[in-house]
C-alpha cells in the first residue's frame, strides 16, 4: 500500500455545525500536518465529536468546509474514509454484538476493498489482517475469541487495528482511553502516541496528561477555538480556565483538570 508516511494534512476552515438550532461548534478555523499528535482538549459538550465527525465527512456544516489533503470532505465520508481512520467514541458499548477481532478487523479491509478496488489489488487480506493484528500487539490467542472476552485496552487495540488495516496517513481516535484501567492507559496512550511518527494523529481525551509529553499541537475547544498551538504556548492557566473554569487548576507548573473537584 505504500509509503506509511504520506501527505496528510486537515484544513478546518469556518466551520460551524449545529444541530437543530443548537450550534456543537462555531466558526472554528484549524490546520494540522502531518507527522504528529493533534490533542483536543474540552469538557463534555464543547464538540469534540462533533469535530471529529466533519472531519470524517459525517457531518454537514452550516457554514464553512474541511479539507482532507486538499479534497473537500464536508458531509462526504466516502472521501474522507479514503485517508482517514476512525476510531469512534463507546464503539458498539452495550451492544455486545457477537464477533471476533478477526472479523471487525477483516470486514473493515473488505469494506475498503470493495470502495477502492484499485487501491487494494495487491493487498493480501489474511496477511493484512494478522499484521495489523500483530502491530496493535493483540496476542495471537485472542484474535478468534469473542471481543467482549478482552480486557478493555485489548478492545480498543483491536478497534486501533480495526481504522488501521487500510493504512490511512490520518487516523482519528475519540476518547480513546475511557474505558481503559489504569495501567491500560499508560501503555495505550504511548501506542497511540508511537503510531503519531508516522501520521497524523487527531485524539480527544478527558485524561490529557498521558499524551501532552507526545502532543505536537493541542486545541483548547468549546464550541470556539480558545487556543491552538505547541502545548506549552496554549495549555497556560488562563487559557485552560477559558474553556474548563475551576476545574482547571495549577499542579507545579502544570494545567491540571481536576474531576470536577475545585481544589483551593
Ligand atoms: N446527534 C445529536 N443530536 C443533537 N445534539 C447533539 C448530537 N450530538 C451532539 N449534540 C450536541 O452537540 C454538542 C456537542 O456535542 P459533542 O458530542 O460534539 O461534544 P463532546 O465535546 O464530544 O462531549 P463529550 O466530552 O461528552 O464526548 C452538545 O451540546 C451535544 O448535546
Ligand atoms: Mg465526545
């Protein structure tokens, strides 16, 4: 399939979305390349997903468009799918739908397959499927198991294989780490953050620490942009109160997001 590092760049330019009367996100103009790691910081509601979505062409604005590598993608999934990989917010949760890694995994490249017959001519599925499998170090012994017999970061790993196996320069993660221990978290927000070398990553989260020590660019969303740029420059406690109030708080030199705690 190519070279891993390809062109990859999203233009968000005026964007505004609404729902019903309701505007999710206003006028927000946005621009990433990569390589690296784009982290959006908001509390609930600020529109995250909602962003996410129009940059996977879900969405169609009200005003304004996204540029996947320069090919306008607003309201198309059929274009953005092409370059971008979706990992979306409590996949399937509740549902428990009954398949295995290998199937979620393998219906997605027959899916691609059937979209882009030229651009997968000379994939192999079976060896396709096992290595994304293998990259997202899902063990061997649990790639024909159901998926709800796996630990919550093994679930998302395979859902990471899942956005994956077409080898996307852009992947695009939302809260990621929810429903993931403790321990989990440390070694998945590293993973995602390794994958981040060679695309461009886009992730939201509710626990920022784990992935500003990776982070090229944070977004200080909600509804507008209060701030875009290298996480030092953006994540100040002024800017970080902007979006979050007192949940925002200083810990050393560091923002810290409390849960909801206002410590004095
Ligand atoms: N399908 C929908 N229909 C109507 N309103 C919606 C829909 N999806 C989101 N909204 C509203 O749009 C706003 C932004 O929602 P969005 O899900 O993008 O926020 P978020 O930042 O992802 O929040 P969270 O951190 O809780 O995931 C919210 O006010 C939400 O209620
Ligand atoms: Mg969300």
């Amino acid at each position: 399939m190519g070279e891993d590092v390809r062109k990859s760049t999203v233009s968000i330019e005026e964007l505004t979305i609404s729902y019903g009367s309701d505007l999710a996100v206003e006028d927000v103009t946005l621009r990433f390349e990569g390589p690296g790691l784009v982290l959006i910081l908001g509390p609930n509601g600020a529109g995250k997903t909602t962003l996410l979505k129009a940059i996977l062409g879900l969405l169609s604005p009200v005003k304004g468009r996204v540029l996947v590598n320069g090919v306008d993608v607003s309201g198309r999934p059929d274009k953005a799918g092409r370059y971008v990989g979706y990992v979306p917010q409590l996949f399937l949760a509740g549902s428990r739908y009954p398949v295995t890694p290998w199937e979620l995994v393998e219906s997605s490249l027959l899916l691609y397959r059937r979209r882009w017959p030229r651009v997968f001519a000379g994939v192999r599925d079976r060896e396709s499927v096992a290595s994304t499998l293998k990259l997202v170090g899902l063990h061997k012994d649990s790639w024909f198991k159901s998926l709800w017999s796996l630990s919550g970061g093994q679930r998302q790993r395979v859902l990471i294989a899942r956005a994956l196996v077409h080898n996307p320069p852009i992947l695009v993660l939302d809260e990621p780490l929810s429903a993931v221990d403790p321990a989990g978290k440390v070694s998945l927000a590293r993973f995602i953050s390794k994958l981040s070398s060679a695309k461009l990553v886009i992730v939201t989260s509710h626990d920022p620490t784990l992935f500003l020590p990776y982070t090229k660019t944070v977004v200080l969303l909600n509804k507008r942009v209060y701030g875009a740029g290298r996480p030092e420059e953006v994540l100040t406690l002024e800017n970080a109160r902007l979006v979050y109030g007192d949940a925002a708080v200083l810990v050393r030199e560091y923002v810290h997001i409390s849960n909801g705690h206002i410590h004095t």
